[in-house]
C-alpha cells in the first residue's frame, strides 16, 4: 500500500466506527446533550459530516474559505440515516479527491488555515479530518455513558 491507500484506509475505518457508533443511538436519545452549551448527539453527527465537506472544500482552496455555505444549513435532523444520506455524495467526492493526490502532494501542498493559528501539509490535514471525526466519536460514548446507554463495540 502507499500512502494515499493507507489515508484512504484510515478515512474509512474511522467512518465505519463512527458509523457503528452513531447507528447505536437509541432514536429518544439523538437530542440528548449533557448541558445547555454542549452539542446534541444529532448535532455532533452532522458536525462531523458537515466538517469533513468544509475541510475537504479548504483543501481544494488550498487553505480557509473566506465564504462558506453548508449543504446542510437549514436541513432539519431527522435521523442518523437521514444525515448519512445527506453526506453520501460529498463523502464520495472527498474519497474520490484523495484518491487522486499524488504522494508528492502529501508534503509539497500546504493548506493554510493561519486564520486559525496553524498551516499544515496535505497529509497532515487528512489525518487531522480523521482525528477529529475520532475525537467525536469519543465524546459520543461519553455521552451514551453518561446517560446509561448501550455502547456498541468499537474495536471490533
């Protein structure tokens, strides 16, 4: 495997856990959140997918987007389905855009998001879109934790 491949791998197990995990949320629980400030479950879910589109947009921008409308603003959450559906097609076009990186780009390309403190190389950024769909998924069996919920397995 190359690099590219081995991104692409991690990418996608990420998402078949987060998957795993957000399927697991029993449908009284998706508006659940431990206090006023936090985000919901539901909300956690789209946060992830509506970023990875974001990130994926600033990467082809080469850094931060000065303008930036959502696909999903103004969708109403409905269910876990609902919002992998929704992101379906900007998925496969992400997956599609990594695929085609060559293994040059992963260091030579620079995306500049100094806007928020920080300029990092193109493979740097797609193991950070992961990670931080990662750190989600942990908030999210804090959360089913905290309110006595059923976990699913992630380390299957």
């Amino acid at each position: 495997m190359n690099a590219i491949q081995l991104i692409i791998l991690n990418l996608e197990e990420v998402r078949r856990r987060s998957v795993k995990l957000w399927s697991g949320i029993p449908k009284d629980f998706l508006h659940w959140k431990p206090d006023g400030e936090a985000m919901s479950c539901i909300e956690m879910v789209r946060h992830v997918l509506e970023s990875e589109h974001y990130y994926h947009m600033a990467l082809i921008n080469g850094g931060s987007l000065r303008e930036y409308e959502s696909p999903f603003a103004g969708k109403p959450y409905i269910s876990v389905e609902n919002e992998l559906e929704l992101a379906g097609p900007f998925r496969k076009s992400f997956l599609e855009y990594v695929s085609e990186l060559n293994e040059e780009s992963l260091s030579a390309v620079k995306i500049d998001r100094s806007d928020v403190g920080y300029v990092r190389e193109m493979g740097d950024m797609l193991m950070r879109i992961a990670y931080h769909e990662s750190v989600h998924a942990g908030q999210l069996l804090d959360y089913l934790r905290t309110g006595g919920i059923t976990r699913a397995n992630l380390w299957d």
